[in-house]
C-alpha cells in the first residue's frame, strides 16, 4: 500500500501480546462485525493484528505495483473485474459493482468512502471504471487484499499440499496452510503456539477465532496484494467457514481432494517414516502417529459434510479430485479441465499489459489525470 493512503488501516502491535486478547475474545466466541474504514481503533482482537507486517514505506511505486511483479499476478485482478463488471456494461464498474468487488475480498467501506474510491479510481472521470482503471488503481482500491481465494479441502495425508505446492510453480498462486501457521507459532514458542501445540497434538481443533485471525493477517501480507490465495485445510468447520466470509471475503472455488481413508492413513504413516530416516531433513511432525491420525480422521468426516453442505448453499464451485491416485495423475485431472475451459477463460494480453507498458502501452496514471483537469 503506497504511504497515506486513507483507506486500509494497520494497527501494528506484537503478535505475542495479542494471545490474551485471543483467548479471552475465544471462550467468548463471538467474532464482531467486518473492520470498516472508518474505524478508528482496534475493538477485536482480529482488528489488532496487523495487516501488513512491514513497515510502511515512502518510496514512491508506480501504480498497481503491489500487484503487478509478474505479469500472471494480474490474472487474479482481471478475473476479479471481470466478475464483477456490470452487465450492462461489461467492460466496466459501476458504483454498485465496485461495491461488490470490495465485499467479496472482505472489505465493507461505508457510502461515503465508497463514492471517495470510486472517484479517485474513475481516472477520466466518465462515471465508470474501465479494466485499465481498475488496475491503475489497484492498490488504492484493494490495499493489502488478496484479488481471490481458492479452498484446498481434503483429509489428513490427501496431498493438499503437495498440490498446492505445483499451482504455486507453475499458476504463480499464494498458498496459506492452516496447520503451517499453527505448526510455525508453536515452533516459535509463543504462548499461543504452546497451547496450539497441546491441541495439535490431541488432534482437536483450534478455535476458529484464532486459526481465522491467523490466516487473515497472512493473507494481508503487502507480497499477496491482488492476488489469488489457496487456503490448504480450511475451512475445518462452518464456523470456520462463516469467519472466513465475514473476515476476508467469498471464496471463488473450491478443490475436493477425495481420498480413501486407508490410502490416507498410509500416507501419514509413511510420511512419518520418512521424516525419521537419518538421511531425511524433514521433521516428525508431532501429529504423524496412528493415535492422533484416526482422531484427525474423525474430525475430517465429522465437519466434511457440514463444510460441503455449506459451499452449496453459498455457491461455491466444488471440483472434486480423486487423490488415491499419485500427484502427477491428480495434476492431469486439473489440467483435462483447464484444456477443456480454455477458450471460455483466456484474459487477452491487451487486458494484462495495461498500466506497466508491458506490449509498448505505458500509463502511469498521470495522463489519464492530466486529461481530466483540463
């Protein structure tokens, strides 16, 4: 987010010194409304927790550059615009659009501060805000916010991260792991890690008050600004799916990794083996045991329907995976549906070249602004 910006706030506290506040907020278990821009001090503890873990930064960025390193970066921004086009005029938002876009990443600006977007993203100022617009404008109009949100949902051992991990390679996607973030504070032997680790342990789940709160502020790192995240086990329950929504916004899709659960208990204990061999670098991860396998287990199919039943009724797409099979045959699933929706969804190069002179068009935003006082 470039410096002064009005529209995204950071309140920049320790993260340690929030577990109070986590765990008091959590025997409650009461998540208060979605954080507007207006607000003017944290009320919650998801409001506490920083958005944006690096210092801001005054150095002057060209617009949109949040989101634009790399040119498939965009493709989450065009697909998020496109979406949300008016249908009238499918090139463009209207104010009404520009409010859904904001409300499907998870942001809730009142009318005012909507209008004060809206104009200061209308560059040429003919009451619409066409694709080239909208990129110019990107990192005023989403800050810190991820452009999509993709659910990786599977039990224990299906291979959601070994999937997530190659649509990362090769699609140039963001992958937040719920139990990596979990696994990462107890490494860091916080107070909150010391008692995920507890549970973690048991094969529980953690209160969905903090695995949300954790996933938001990774999510809102400024490296994911505009860009489309795979959430890896989550959500675990539909109170978790509910936080999720009034958090960070609707997720556009979800991958059903299915998976037999002798081929998953397999998986977990062969990991195990793995990780304890003395040529292995990897860790033992305290929950590979046949104990806390099975309780993972249960849990998976316990919350499984509830979580398929709720992407139903919110209309979530599901693509449902078979995973028995190995890696490199899930990925061809994948790949047989991208060939067959190909021509329905290429972004022409005209669209993801605006802005950066990408393709010999250069904009910086000044121009357009130029024109308008005149």
């Amino acid at each position: 987010m470039t410096s002064g910006c009005c529209y995204h706030r950071h309140h920049d506290r320790d993260f340690d010194t929030l577990t109070k506040d986590l765990k008091r907020n959590c025997s409650k278990r009461t998540i208060t409304q979605v954080r507007n821009y207006h607000h003017k001090g944290p009320s919650s503890y998801h409001e506490s927790i920083a958005d944006d873990d690096s210092p801001s930064s005054s150095t002057t960025r060209k617009p949109g550059s949040k989101a634009f390193i790399l040119e498939s970066d965009r493709h989450a921004l065009v697909d998020l615009f496109r979406k949300h086009a008016s249908p009238e005029t499918p090139r463009s938002l209207d104010r009404q659009a520009l409010g859904f876009v904001l409300k499907a990443v998870g942001e809730t600006p009142d009318e005012e501060t909507l209008e004060k977007i809206f104009q200061d993203a209308d560059l040429d100022g003919n009451g619409a805000i066409d694709l080239e617009e909208f990129l110019t404008r990107s990192d005023e109009i989403l800050g810190s916010v991820p452009a999509g949100m993709v659910l990786v949902v599977g039990g224990p051992g299906s291979g959601k991260g070994v999937l997530s991990k190659r649509l990362v390679e090769e699609c140039g996607v963001v992958h937040i792991s719920s139990g990596d973030l979990l696994r990462e504070e107890v490494i860091r032997d916080t107070p909150l890690g010391r008692e995920v680790r507890e549970i973690m342990v048991r094969g529980d789940l953690v209160s969905s008050a903090v695995i949300v709160t954790l996933m938001r502020r990774k999510m809102r790192l400024p490296e994911n600004a505009g860009k489309r995240v795979l959430l890896d086990g989550f959500p675990r329950s539909p109170q978790n799916a509910t936080d999720l929504v009034e958090l960070c916004g609707q997720p556009e899709l979800a991958l059903h990794l299915q998976c037999d659960d002798t081929v998953l208990i397999e998986r977990i204990l062969k990991r195990k083996d793995e990780a304890g061999d003395d040529d292995s670098n990897k860790k033992v991860r305290d929950d590979d045991n046949i104990r806390t396998a099975l309780k993972r287990l249960r849990n998976y199919h316990n919350y499984l329907h509830v979580t398929v039943e709720w992407l139903r009724e919110n209309r979530v797409p599901v693509v449902n995976l078979d995973c028995d099979c190995p890696p490199d045959q899930v990925w061809e699933q994948l790949l047989a549906i991208g060939r067959l929706m190909r021509p329905a969804t290429t972004i022409d190069k005209d669209d993801l070249s605006i802005s950066l002179g990408i393709g010999g068009r250069k904009n910086d935003g000044h121009e357009l602004d130029d024109n308008r006082s005149k």
